[in-house]
C-alpha cells in the first residue's frame, strides 16, 4: 500500500485516497464528470487530511470555472408565518408553535428599501420570498407580479422569487412576463428521504413547478437542507437531482433547529462535514453556482471563509427569513481578505451552458425518472 511520512507527527500516513482524488479531480478540471459511485466515495472520506485534499480539488474546480468572482445574493421576507405546508425545519409552519414573525404580504416600500440596501452594498440579486404553500392564478399574483415589476424596472438589482408550488405553467408565464429572472424553489433533500420532513406535498411537486418555470425561460436556484438527520447518500442523491434539472443556482442550507419545530434536538452537523459536502457538490456541479445559504454562521462558526476552500461560489448576505445572519459588512471583509470580488457579471449564466447540455447524458449514472429526463431536455430547448 502506498505511504508517505507525515510532517506533523512520524508515522507513515495512507496515500491512497490522495490519489484517487486527484484522478476525479483532474478528470473534472478537465471537463469531464465524476458518476454517483465516485461521488459516494467522496462523501465517505474520513480521515482529516483526506478530507482537505478533496477541500483542495474543489478549490481548484471552483477557480477553474468561476474564477475570483462571487455571487451574493439576499432575501426580503415579503410574507412571513401561517404556511399551510408540514416542512419540519420551518418555523413558518402553521403546525408548529415558534417565535417566527407574522404578517401578510408587505406593501411596495419595504421591498424598494431593500432592493436599494442590496444595491448599496454590491448585492447582485434579491429575492422575494413568501411563506405560503405556492402561488395561483388571481389578485395575489397580481400583486406579486407587481412587486417583481418594481424591482426589474428599478434596474438595481436582480429579481428572484421563491414564492412556493406552481400549478400551471401561466402563473410562471406571468411572472417571466412581469421581469422575473430567477425562481428558487429547492429540493430540499433526496426523493428517498423527503417524506420524512415534509408530507404536505411531494417531491414531484417540486420537479413539476420547475419544469413550469424552465417552460417559462426562469433561471432556476435549487438546492437543499443538510443536518436534517438524512444520510450521505440521501445528499449524494439531491446533488445528482440537481444536475438532472439544470439548476443554475444551487444553495446548501445547513439546519439551524429552531425551538418548537420537530427538528429542535437535531444534532448538529460538524463544520468539517459540512465543508467535505459542499466540496462533492463542487466536484459533481463543478459550473454551477454553489450557494451556502441559511446556517453557516451557526454552524460554521470561525470556519465560514472555509467554504470559499470547498468549493462554494456564491453567498447568501443580510439576515435568512427568520434568524439573524453575520452583518453584510463582515462578510464583504471576509471577501477582500480572501481576494475574493463580489463583482459577479455572469448575470445570464452564460458560463453553464456547457454543463446544462449534459442533463442527458446523466440519466444512466442518476437514474432519473425517464419521463422527467425527457420533459427536462424539452425545457432547456426553450431556454
């Protein structure tokens, strides 16, 4: 078995795993793609100094195709608490007793503040988000529509939404129509293991509302939860889901357990966990844009500009729905000492078109639906 020495201590340490890893990680910085048996061997590693090997390769990746250019990204909360929908890591949730705030869709004064605070401070896109199960047809989308309208015509900042499950595709017409750029609509976790957080509505809900949104010309920002007790495969699972769908941005939430959800007494994940999965979704997403979101101050602690190391492109800025972020200042320091530029241009996503013309090419090694796969491939024509 191949060894070298040590220089920290003077035992002879395993070289093997250093190998293989370099071998994806070179087949990727090379334009090439690892399948999910490889990936599970990465979410497997153990050992520490492993671990900071793969950290190593999917910094590389991420300067290979995303250079020094991070993408920010914030939120405003344009209606908060009463959903009708089980998530058990939402303190919105109508079933569970929390301290969230409530109030109903907010007036245009406070989504224009924000989209002038986001503009102020470099932010690329903001994003409207409401807590509802989704979002029909009629006065309601009226009014959102008008909220999106003020912040394209605004000309400050990007206009996102994750505004909930679509039902039609002319309620996702409406919104492209009304200058809508980007719909986030997550995942969440692997099909497997998404009855276990939420029974309200399904996985294929989700698949359906962003298959509608890509009909539509949407960007798409999916991603999911980690720490919600499921297992390295379940993430392995979400992130080959996420290279089945195209998803342009791909934000990983890391739990926060809020008093009063099911999830409250969910231990939480170790930051070095943390990091070695955001260094697979790197590896199996190596063109996306990886998005750590809601969590990292929690969790992550002194080790956030670690996630820059594992791979991650983009950032979630100001405070997440319900729980308080790192002030917007701490994180643009963050950026500058790390020689990072939050000067993001790639506002068409122009830089992945490459990796979205092989969502077919993936069906054999995700093993996706086939009448998903195909209505997916249908969707990018449109695009």
């Amino acid at each position: 078995m191949p060894t070298s020495l040590s220089t920290m201590t003077a035992n002879e340490i395993d070289g093997t795993y250093s190998r293989k890893i370099a071998v994806l990680g070179e087949r990727v910085l090379g334009g090439g793609q690892i399948d999910h048996a490889e990936a599970m061997s990465l979410f497997e590693l153990e050992k520490h100094g492993d671990i900071f090997d793969l950290l190593s390769w999917a910094n590389r990746v991420r300067e290979k195709f995303k250079g020094n250019k991070i993408h920010l990204c914030s939120i405003v909360n344009a209606k908060a608490g009463g959903c009708s929908e089980n998530c058990r890591f939402c303190s919105q949730s109508s079933f569970y007793q929390t301290d969230a705030p409530k109030y109903g869709f907010v007036d245009p004064e406070p989504v224009f503040e924000a989209a002038q605070e986001a503009n102020r401070q470099g932010v690329t896109a903001l994003g409207l988000v409401a807590a509802w199960k989704g979002l029909n047809e009629g006065p309601m989308l009226d009014e959102v529509c008008d909220r999106i309208r003020e912040i394209s015509e605004g000309g400050k900042v990007r206009a996102d939404a994750s505004l909930g499950i679509i039902k039609k595709q002319e309620v996702a017409n409406r919104l492209k129509s009304a200058g809508l750029e980007c719909y986030g609509h997550n995942l969440e976790s692997s099909r497997r293991f998404f009855p276990t957080h939420c029974t309200t509505h399904t996985f294929e809900d989700r698949l359906q509302t962003i298959q509608f949104l890509r009909n539509a010309g949407i960007k798409i920002c999916s991603g999911g939860i980690i720490g919600m007790g499921e297992t390295r495969e379940d993430r392995c699972d979400l992130a080959f889901s996420l290279r089945e769908i195209g998803a342009n941005v791909v934000p990983i939430n890391i739990l926060n357990p809020i008093p009063g959800t099911p999830f409250e007494n969910n231990t939480p994940l170790a930051p070095l966990e943390i990091l070695k999965t955001i260094a697979c979704f790197r590896l199996i997403l190596p063109r996306r844009e990886i998005m750590i979101a809601g969590g990292r101050t929690v969790n992550l602690r002194d080790m956030q500009s670690m996630i820059f190391l594992a791979g991650a492109s983009a950032l979630m800025v100001g405070n997440y729905l319900t729980t308080v972020n790192q002030p917007v200042e701490k994180d643009l320091q963050m950026l500058r000492d790390l020689g990072l530029d939050p000067s993001w241009d790639k506002h068409d996503f122009s830089d992945q078109e490459e990796a979205l013309s092989t969502v077919v090419a993936d069906r054999s090694a995700t093993g996706c639906r086939r009448e998903f796969c195909d209505e997916t491939t249908a969707g990018l024509g449109r695009l």
